[in-house]
C-alpha cells in the first residue's frame, strides 16, 4: 500500500513537535511527492489537512508554507490550550480519578521524557514534551480533544521557534511529573494549577521580537561601518609591525560580510 494523505500530513506534524520544521518552511508539493513517492494530488490533500487544522498555509504564488504565528495568534493558541486542558482535569470525576492502565502510559511517557533529555536527541526530546499534553488528554478519556491538543501542540511548537523560547526542557519534564503526581493522588485542584502554572511558565519564556520595525534587521545590518576597510588594514599592518606579540584581543572586528554571514 502506498503512501497515504494521513500518512504525510502526520508525519509534517511529528517533524513540527520535534522542532526539525521551523516556522515559515516551504512545503513544495513537487519535493514533497518525490520525498514520499505518490502523487503531487495525495500530497496537496495532506496539505489541505495541515491548513484546514492551522497548521499550514498557502498563497496562490507562493506556494505552501508553515504557518508563522503573530504575537495575537500565539496568545490565542496559549488561551485556546489552557481552555481545553484545564476543562479536561476539572472535567474528571473526583471519586474515580485516573485508571491504573492510564496512569502507567503517563509514567513510562515521563520516563521516555527523562532519557531523552539526558541524550543529545534533540528532536525526540521536543516531540516528547509536546505529545505529553496529548497523552494526558487521550489519558484523561477524550480522544477528539487530544486530536485538537495535538494541532495547538503544534502552532505552540511553531511559536516557541519563532520567538525563541526560553523555558527549560528539563523545567517542563519535571513540571510533568508534578501534574501527574497530584492526577495519581486524586488531587485535581492542585493538577489544574499546576498546568496552569505550567502553560503560563512556557508562553512567559517567549521572546518579543527585538523591534517592532520592519526594517530592523536591513537597518542594523546596512548601518555604515566604523572604519573603511583599507583603514582596517593599515590599522592591522601597523599594530602587527609594533608588537608581534599583541594579545590577539586586541585585534581589529572581522570583515562586515564575514561577520554578517
């Protein structure tokens, strides 16, 4: 049997959650069919999928691309996530609480959480921190939500590339065990606040955009140099034949392109 719609559509998905996509990647159908070996018509149906869930987007010139999230639609997302996983553990019937065979799924994903961030498997790490929500919610009895979890996992995924997080991975992992903890007392209140806690942990960690002007970046990187090139060479000719031995500290910035680059 050949490759499947679903097939590359959830294969996208995994590739975003493990951080190996970045924000605004172009999806060209062509690359994407040689890639999987099917048709350019299985493939703009998978990416039909991807942009009907918020995950991909496209533009009649250029193309398919990943969604690039603005600071709104970030906000949006982190609302929508807290909305759907706080429902889901207040939702919980206090007198049962979590069934053995779902707390054990939920230990044995932490454990995979911990050996991944004692490897240099960055990817797996990342897919793990994410797909913990979505296991919670499957845990949690609601399967149609852990599908919609699942796409917010992974427009947050996008937004903490593209304004580059600064939550700590190890912070997460732990603050999944202390979700889990309260679940496995039966404490909801105390699972509630702590994801709550958590997701508000994760978006505080974004990083705002250094400046608001568009051309921030073609600004500071056209601003003129401080010195004219063959003035850097004189400089440099001239400290070298004075002291042979200056602390190499001393020497002039790199070339601007070099430095650029």
């Amino acid at each position: 049997m050949g490759t499947s719609a679903t097939d590359i559509s959830q294969r996208i998905l995994e590739a975003v959650l493990a951080q190996k996509l970045p924000p605004a990647t172009r999806l060209g159908e062509q690359q994407l069919a040689l890639l999987f070996d099917c048709s350019r018509t299985i493939v703009r149906e998978a990416l039909t999928r991807l942009a009907a869930r918020g995950i991909v987007t496209v533009s009649a010139r250029r193309g398919w691309y990943l969604i690039a999230p603005s600071q709104e639609e970030a906000r949006e997302a982190f609302e929508a996530r807290r909305v759907i996983e706080l429902g889901l553990i207040r939702g919980q019937p206090r007198e049962s609480g979590l069934a053995p065979t779902a707390l054990a799924r939920l230990r044995r994903h932490l454990q995979q959480e911990r050996a991944a961030l004692s490897s240099d498997d960055v990817g797996t790490r990342s897919f793990l921190l994410g797909d913990f929500h979505v296991c919670l919610a499957d845990c949690l009895g609601n399967r149609l939500l852990a599908d919609t979890l699942r796409d917010f996992t992974a427009r947050t995924t996008l937004i903490a590339m593209l304004y580059q997080s600064s939550h700590d991975a190890a912070q997460s992992c732990e603050e999944h065990v202390a979700i889990v903890d309260a679940l496995e007392r039966g404490d909801l209140a105390s699972a509630e606040t702590l994801m709550a806690d958590h997701l508000r942990h994760v978006q505080a960690g974004l990083q705002a955009p250094a400046a608001s002007d568009p051309l921030h970046l073609l600004r500071q990187a056209l601003a003129p140099m401080a010195e004219t090139t063959s003035d850097a060479a004189v400089h440099r000719s001239t400290d070298r034949s004075t002291d042979a031995s200056s602390d190499p500290s001393s020497d002039p910035p790199a070339a601007y392109l070099g430095a650029l680059l």
